[in-house]
C-alpha cells in the first residue's frame, strides 16, 4: 500500500457491506472526515474508491500503522481507543494478534530504531511489563511479557537482530563494543502511545547478546495509588503515613513484587496533596521511572556515588520528602535514621521476608533500637498476584495437597476459584495483577517492643495483636474474593 494513500473508516459502510471493513482512497490532498454512506459507495462506483477486503487482525494492523506515525481524522478514533492497551475494545487474544501482525507488518526492513519503536510500542500496546529479545542460532524471538507470563511477538534474522542492539546501546548510552559482559542501560522512547520509559539489561550469551527491556513508565501518566488496585484499608493506611511529616516508611518484597511502584505512587501522592511544598529527592539504583518535580540521583559505585554518599550529598540540599531506594548497609540506615529523626519523611526498600522482619535487618545493621522505634512509621510488605479472567473464571474444589495446606495454616474451608483460559484472557486464565500487602504500622506498643530488641517471631505476633494481617491471611482472602486462585495465593505463603 503506498505510503501516500489515505486510510477511511466508515462504520456505517462496514455494516453496509458486512465483511467490508476499511476503504482505501488515492490521496487525493487534504484529510477530511470519513465519507458519508452514499458519497463512498458513488466513489467505490466510479473507480475513486476501493474496497479493501480485510480480517479484523489485518484492519487493526494497518490502522496501527497509520496511528502510529499521523493524527488521527475522527472517524478513525473510535477504532484506535480500541487498539490502545487500556481499550475494552479489544481482548487480549485479539490485542496480541492484531499486534502481531503489525509487527510481522513493519518490521521487514525496518532499522534499528524503527524495530526499537515498534517493539516499546507493541509492549505498550499489550499491556506488556517487558519485552525479551533472544537471539538464537539462525534468528532471533521477540516476546512480550504480559501479567507475568511469556508471549511470542515474532522473529527478526540476525543482521536485523544485531542492528537493533546497536540502537538499543546508543538510545542506553552502553559501550558499542563490549558485548562479553552484561550491561545496563535506560532511555526514554517516543511512541503513538507516549513517552515509554526502557530499562535496557543486556546479557552475553552463546549467540550474541540477550536483552531485555523493562517497560517502566509511560508518558507522564506515572504510578498513581488509585491504580494499583490496592485494598482500600491498606491504601488508607498508607496515605495515612504519607500525611506525616517526618519519619520512615519501609517496603519490601522479593524483586518483581511491585515496591518500587508502590514507592513511586506514594510520591505522585505526595506531590498532589502536598503540591509545592513537596521537596522530592531521590537516590536510586536504577532510576526506573522519571519524576516530575523531584531530583533524582543514580548510584554510581565506579564514581564513588553510592546509596550512602548520595543520600548525604541530597540532605545538603534539604529536601523534605526522600525515596532511598535501598538500606543494606549500616552507614546508608545511620543517615537515613538520622534524617528521619530531623524532618524528613524518607520512603525506602529494606530487603526483608516480612514486615516486621523489616526491623530486625536495620538492627542487625546496627540502628539502636530506640531510635529505630521513635522514627519507624510503617513497613510494608507486598507481593504481585495474577488475577483470574472474571470472563472464565469458575468455583473450583481445593486438591488433597492444598487442603492439607490449608488445615495446617487452620485456614476454615471456603470455595475457591481458577480460570481455564478463554479469548478475553488469551488462554491464560490471568487478567491483570494485583499487590497483596502485609501492613505493619506502628503503635505505642510497638515501639516499645522494638526498645528490646525483639525476635522478627516476637515483633509479629505483637504486631498481629495490634492488627498486622499476615501476607498469607491476606493472599488466601483475594483467594476467597476469587480475585486469584488458590494456588497462587499459596505460593506466596511459602
Ligand atoms: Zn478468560
């Protein structure tokens, strides 16, 4: 199709002629609005106009295309809304292959950074968290990982494959040359959906380098707390500790299991309720997600830049808002406790298995207990749950094996759900994610527990006392909820 050529969708037409869905006209200058029911079938009579027979994967890659590189005349809208990750328009099967197709599409010949485009669009586009490129013996995969689980994009052959990588160093500003160690980058990409914020990793393998793109933000649009589909009692918790002042916030969870999100939302939070009063900086490791208003610092451990001296060099400037994003070290927790005690609200990761164990690293590390407990907020502890397809979703008897789990935990029977697969969820039974929490706010007794440096055992049956509802408890009841299956909430009780 040539590059000049205008692309009109008329709903009405696609009704009239039932399988016909898109009419493509000779550029005849100038883009109006799409034709009225009797102007394009007298244009489709006299030869003006014609009628382009197309399946809807088909449809939607052209118009992919097109939306990608043009505004928009505002017949076409209503078929891009539905193109666009958050469309309904459109199920995840269908939005995956349409997205195919686009790729197969547009990536004959393209360049490297045509591909780069393409594939943070396609990511955009489905919903993926990050895209893998695999190079292999005789080609290269490109997949996409949407809800955590794995999907085939299409090839590339390997000169394209290499192109690419050269791109993606320039765009993450990596050494050209080096390809037999792993290296870490990021860049922002302009897409038909926005600016898309990449985490680049490259990895040396036996046919070349591997990448991963992690796909962390989009446009300006970033976290925001409403979206994380937390539990309402722990999103006003949480808001409930960012109204205060000074002090520490702690989140923690294995990698992957959304705390930086969780820890980027609390400081969009912050920046609305606080507006220009919020004196935001960052230190971090890496920058996953640009935000604007705050000063952001990435470590840098070969210029001598890491958590400790960052964190100090960002106290000179005073700030009253602090994302650390991690302590793992007595001299980053003695700042960081320092500057908790003397007006900042800091927010920070601490690697840890539970909330309360959250306390018992820093005191390992050697905070006194004491302080620790006057300027400890709250500890957060989360992890990522896949979502059951509402759309497939069906009651489902626990198997021997859980049910043994479960009377262990004296978790009382209730019914349970899975998901087998449908078209809205691709065949995977997973729609979306969502975070569980185990929610640790500290009470006058708490604090006073922590001054003798209790046990992790200790501090959490205090803290149940006082309310805690454990990461598993809290698993089991999404599970309950059939928001996810039983079996995924008891991977996370392990
Ligand atoms: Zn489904």
């Amino acid at each position: 199709m040539p590059l000049a050529t205008r692309v009109f969708v008329s709903m009405a037409l696609a009704a009239f002629f039932a399988s016909v869905t898109m009419l493509v006209m000779p550029d005849v200058g100038g883009l109006g609005p799409p034709p009225s029911v009797p102007d394009a079938l007298s244009w489709v009579n006299r030869g003006v106009m014609q009628p382009l027979f197309l399946v809807p994967a088909v449809l939607a890659a052209v118009l992919y295309a097109f939306a990608k590189t043009r505004p928009l005349p505002h017949g076409l809208i209503r078929a891009r809304s539905s193109l666009s990750p958050m469309g309904d328009g459109l199920s995840k099967t269908q939005r995956l292959e349409a997205t195919r197709s686009a790729f197969a599409a547009q990536s004959v010949g393209a360049d490297g950074l045509v591909l780069a485009e393409l594939m943070v669009d396609a990511g955009v586009r489905t919903g993926a968290s990050d895209i893998h490129l695999h190079p292999l013996k005789d080609q290269a995969t490109v997949s996409v990982r949407i809800d955590g689980s794995l999907e085939s994009l299409g090839t590339l052959d390997l000169a394209q494959y290499a192109q690419l990588i050269n791109r993606l160093k320039v765009l993450g500003r990596l050494t050209h040359y080096v390809t037999d160690r792993p290296q870490d980058g990021q860049f922002t990409l302009d897409t038909a959906t926005g600016n898309a914020e990449v985490r680049l990793s490259l990895l040396p393998t036996q046919h070349g380098e591997k990448a991963v793109m992690r796909l962390a933000g989009l446009g300006n649009e970033g976290p925001r707390l409403e979206n994380l589909s937390l539990p309402e009692s722990v999103r006003a918790q949480l808001t409930r500790m960012l109204d205060k002042p000074q002090g520490l916030l702690f989140f923690t969870g294995p990698t992957g299991s959304g705390k930086t999100t969780s820890i980027y939302a609390s400081v969009a939070h912050l920046q609305q309720t606080r507006g220009a009063l919020a004196q935001i900086a960052t230190i971090e490791d890496p920058i996953e997600f640009s935000l604007q208003g705050a000063a952001q610092t990435q470590v840098n451990r070969a210029a001598g830049l890491d958590f400790a001296t960052g964190l100090r060099a960002l106290l000179r400037q005073d700030p009253n808002v602090l994302v650390v994003g991690e302590i793992r070290d007595a001299e980053t927790a003695r700042i960081a406790t320092q500057a908790a005690l003397t007006g900042h609200l800091i927010l920070t990761t601490v690697h840890a298995d539970s909330a309360p164990g959250v306390f018992n690293r820093l005191l390992e590390m050697g905070v006194e207990p004491s302080v620790l407990a006057s300027v400890a907020l709250a500890s957060f502890s989360q992890r990522l749950l896949r979502k059951l397809c509402p759309h497939c979703r069906q009651p489902e008897p626990p198997t021997d094996e859980q049910k043994a789990r479960l009377e262990a935990f004296g978790t009382a029977p209730a019914e349970y759900f899975i998901a087998r697969g449908c078209d809205e969820c691709g065949g995977t039974g997973v729609l979306g994610r969502a975070a569980v929490f185990e929610v640790m706010l500290m009470t006058d007794e708490l604090r006073e527990e922590l001054k003798s440096n209790p046990s992790t055992q200790r501090l959490m049956s205090v803290a149940k006392d006082q309310g805690l509802v454990p990461l598993r408890e809290a698993a089991l009841k999404r599970a309950r909820d059939g928001e996810v299956s039983l079996a995924e909430a008891l991977r996370v009780s392990e």
